[in-house]
C-alpha cells in the first residue's frame, strides 16, 4: 500500500530549498484538467479524515479556495523560476507536457 502525504507546507518552501541547494531543479506537477484535481483532492481530505479542513463550507465554496489556491500556487513557482526555465520542469498530468 502507497502511502501519502500532503503538499502543504512543501509546497512553499521552493524558494528555501532553491538557496540550501544552488544549482537544483524543481518540479511543478499541474492537472489537464482542474475538476480533476478538486476530485481528487475532495477524495483526498475525505479518505485521510481531514474532512475538518473545510469546517463550515461546501464542497462548491472549498473547491473554489482550493482552485484559486491552485493556481496562484502555480503562478508564483511559474515566476520564480521564469528567468531560470532549465531549473523548473512542469508536468502536466492527463496532458501534454511544457
């Protein structure tokens, strides 16, 4: 069995472990297709009982923060690195890669 876990706080601390380790290369994993990452991360919260992380809201008002957190999580990596495009590989999953 696989075991998981989530991207917060990882997923902000790019620009710590661009300084720790000088000449790395990073990682940016995108979804084709956003309802699919909102599923899967509804899926996620639900299977690992974290359901208390959207406490009070809908799953249409959660999706909604998830998504613009989504993105301008994307944005900020897309430019940090946007003067260093042989550090940043972006994989899009269910789709072409860039």
């Amino acid at each position: 069995q696989a075991l998981n876990f989530g991207d917060s706080p990882w997923c902000f601390m790019y620009p710590m472990f661009d300084r720790l380790y000088p000449n790395s290369k990073f990682i940016l994993t995108k979804r084709a297709d956003e309802n699919v990452y909102i599923n899967s991360y509804l899926k996620y919260i639900k299977k690992q009982k974290k359901q208390y992380v959207k406490h009070g809201l809908t799953d249409e008002m959660f999706a909604s923060l998830v998504i613009r957190r989504y993105h301008l999580h994307n944005k900020m990596v897309e430019e940090y690195f946007q003067n260093r495009s042989d550090d940043l590989l972006v994989l899009t999953i269910g789709g072409e890669q860039k």
